[in-house]
C-alpha cells in the first residue's frame, strides 16, 4: 500500500510522525551567530502546526561559514546553549528536531536580503570568503583557494558541530550540500578549478564533499539520521547535472546517508530556471528511483492534495515546505483535515480545528 503524507516515516532510530518537514529558511536573525526569540517562536510555531520535522536554518560550522553577519551558528558551546531551548521547546510538542550544518564559502559575508546586495567588506564586519578556487560568485568578492590546512579545519568543523547538536539531543542532522554554498561550490566545474585531488573530473570534485560526509557521520550518533541537501542541477550548461547527482547519491548511500533533500540552482547568477508548481519534484523521483536512496522533495509545493501525490506515488518519501509555511504555519493541521485524516491538534489550538 502507498504511503500517505501523514503516515510516519522510519529512520534508522528515529520514527518521523508524518512526511511535512519545515525546509531550512534563513532568519537573518542571529546577532553573534546565536538564537534568540525569534527562533523560539519561529521554529516553535511550527511544531505546533503538525509538522513531522523541524529543520533548522543553514547553521554555520565557523564564523566565516556563514551566509551573513546575522545568520546562525554552532561553532562553540555558547551557540549550543542558546540553540538548546529551541530544541526543548519543539520536542516539548512530541515534534523531532533537525539542524542544518553549513558553510557559505565564496557566497558568504553578504548582506541580509532587505539589507543590501553583495559583500560585506571587513570594516563593515564582514570577512575574507573561502572557496575552492579564487573564483568569485558574480558580484561578490573573490574568495581566498581553500589551502589543505583550509580543508581539514572545516572538516573538523562540521564534525565539531554535529558532535555538540548530538549533545543537545538533536534528532536529525543535514549538511547543506546546494544552493551554491561552499560544498557544492566542491562539486561543480563552474566553481572549483582546483588541479589537486580535490578538483579536475567528478570524482576528485565529489571528494572534499564526501570527506565531510564520512566526518560527520562518525562523530554522529549511529542511530540517528543523516540527510544531506543536493542541487540537481545548476541550471547552467557545463555545470553539475542531474546525472552526477544520481552517481553523488549512491556514493551518499553507501556512506550512511539515510535521505537525500533535492533541491536545485543558487551556484550561478546565469541559472536559467523553468519555476511551475513541483517543478523540482521530478529531480527528488529520479534520485529515488537511481541513486537508491530516500529522497526528499521540494519546489513550490503549496497545496495538501500535491504534497499527497508527491508521497503517494512514489515521487519522494517527504516534502519539505518553506513558503507554504511562513503564510500558514498551521499548514500541517490544516492539510490532515483537508486529506480526510484524524491527527490530534494540541490542546489550546483544538478550537481553532475545521468542522
């Protein structure tokens, strides 16, 4: 029998209770890379809306990890401790809890969307980028080639990282391998032109990303999942495909990747999308059919009988809402009721529930 959306979903230790995951948004909201209020009440409100999984935003292994001056952060213990009352709060409401681990790389120390375009320059607290080549993304400062020292830091950062969210209890960790950001600036031949083992064809481009992979994966628990967030493709002619990310997949796979996050683009300002409602959806189906791995769908998914069919029929084993969530976090609830099925609501939101 094909699953639904509201049936739970089974990772290694952890049983998920239903298949509507909150994708990872960036806040801009952290002063100091540190959660505040708005997290507690942002991530929070969505563990009362019904959601199988809290994701976490984009969170930086190191300060220079980060997209901007604002973004979250797990680099030390005092980014764990104000990360914990998140956590306690979203398991508080029986809802698990995921982060996301991230460096921006060469798409890092930028401006927050409603602050501004392009880089921060130092004096105005930004940084020096790295990347895997002194290739600039367009219209932001050139980073610095990662050095082998470089390379190992960062691997130990991330790793670093998942050691403190495993502290904390956190049930899900996903490294942010899209979207442009310094993992799949690895991966891509538009961004790494690295002529040692960490560049040239696809499999010395996959290797740094995969080095990370196996890091955390041993400093993480074994019983608790592992996902990794891909980008199909860059949507640019010479760039990484969909074909390399079904061979990156099952090299995920065989690695303890328990679910792939399939999203696409954000490596190259000359990205040519086609946006309709699921428009990525096939690349989730392709992964799960080829790369032998569960998958995770994304892409202007917004309405309840589309994320069942997405489910349903194979497509992916879950969707991952973003938009759909900021204008109703309720989303969740809402879509049980509109599908035909029971789930409990807590307590003070029981009136609010359809007739």
């Amino acid at each position: 029998m094909a699953p639904s959306l509201f049936d739970p979903l089974t990772l290694r230790g952890l049983t998920l209770p239903n298949r509507v995951w909150v994708s990872p948004m960036c806040q801009y909201s952290s002063p100091d890379g540190l959660a505040t209020d708005w997290h507690l009440v942002h991530l929070g409100g969505f563990a009362t809306g019904g959601v199988g999984l809290v994701l976490s935003e984009a969170t930086a292994v190191t300060p220079a990890g980060r997209i901007s001056p604002q973004d979250l952060g797990l680099w030390s213990a005092r980014h764990a401790d104000a990360l914990g009352r998140v956590v306690d709060f979203v398991h508080a409401q029986g809802v698990p809890f995921g982060v996301q681990l991230a460096h921006a790389g060469r798409k890092g120390s930028t401006y927050a969307p409603w602050r501004g375009r392009g880089s921060v320059a130092v004096a105005d607290g930004g940084w020096t980028t790295l990347g895997p080549s002194a290739l600039a993304y367009q219209g932001y400062a050139a980073p610095a080639a990662m050095t082998g020292e470089d390379l190992a830091a960062t691997r130990e950062a991330f790793a670093a990282a998942a050691a403190r969210a495993a502290a904390l209890d956190v049930d899900v960790v996903e490294i942010h391998a899209a979207h442009g950001y310094l993992l799949h600036q690895f991966l891509s031949p538009l961004s790494n032109a690295r002529t040692d083992a960490y560049g040239g064809d696809r499999a010395g481009r996959m290797r740094f990303p995969l080095e990370v992979v196996d890091a955390v994966r041993d400093a993480w628990p074994g019983d608790r999942p592992l996902l990794v967030r891909l980008s199909a493709t860059d949507w640019v002619d010479g760039g990484w495909t969909l074909g390399d990310t079904v061979v990156l997949a099952r090299q995920l796979a065989a690695r303890g990747v328990d679910l792939v996050d399939v999203s696409s683009a954000g490596l190259d300002a000359r990205q040519a999308i086609a946006v309709a409602p699921g428009y990525q959806v096939p690349f989730a189906a392709a992964v799960r059919a080829e790369g032998g791995v569960a998958t995770g769908a994304v892409g202007l998914i917004t309405e309840p009988r589309q994320a069942e069919e997405v489910v349903a029929s194979g497509q992916a084993d879950v969707v991952l809402l973003a938009r759909a969530l900021l204008r109703e976090p309720r989303w969740a609830l809402l879509a049980a009721t509109a599908l035909g099925r029971d789930v409990a609501w807590p307590a003070p939101l029981e009136r609010g529930r359809p007739a």
